[in-house]
C-alpha cells in the first residue's frame, strides 16, 4: 500500500498514512483513525488535503524485510529447485520452478 501525507490547515499539522490507493480521506476524523491516532482539539470534520511527496523506495536488506513488506523472496538451490526463504516453519520451504511443493 501507498503512504501519503495529509496537511490540515485547522491545526497546522501534517500525518502520514499507509491507505488503499482508491481510498479518499477527506476530513481530519477520518485521517486520525487511518493514523490510529487521537484527533486532539481538533473537530473531526475539519477538511484535510493530501500533499504531494516524493515516492519512498525502500531497499530490503533481509529476508525478514521481504516478509514484512508481503513479498516472497525465493532462492535457487539446485537445478529446478528453489527455497522460500520468507515461509514460516509451518509450510514447505522447497518449490519447483512452477511453484509447487517438493517434499523434503
């Protein structure tokens, strides 16, 4: 999901917020609860505006940051057969180039 950042002119203050990019924040109510934050003194119908930023790229440098930004990260071991170095210990780390499970 994107981030976004939203101004409120009300109080001056600036949020930032993973969303949907087909969702439309419009107030400062609805921007609080996208932040799970409190929305303070000001009115919750106050209208906020999304500002224009600069994408941010992140670079993972583990697998466990592959994990946590919802990737797979798959790596070869042997011909044809590939380990899913981001899968819980529960499920089957090792794939055929299809995809598909190969018995340890």
């Amino acid at each position: 999901m994107p981030i976004y950042d939203y101004f409120c002119p009300t109080n001056n203050k600036q949020l930032e917020v993973w969303h949907s990019i087909n969702l439309e924040v419009t107030t400062w109510g609805e921007l609080c609860k996208l932040a799970k934050c409190s929305p303070g003194d000001t009115p919750e119908d106050a209208a906020v505006r999304r500002l224009l930023s600069a994408p941010r790229l992140i670079k993972p440098t583990s697998n466990n940051d592959y994990k946590n930004a919802g990737f797979t990260k798959y790596v070869k071991r042997e011909e044809g057969v590939y380990e899913d170095v981001t899968a819980d210990s529960s499920k089957n780390r090792l794939v055929n180039r299809e995809g598909k499970p190969i018995k340890e």
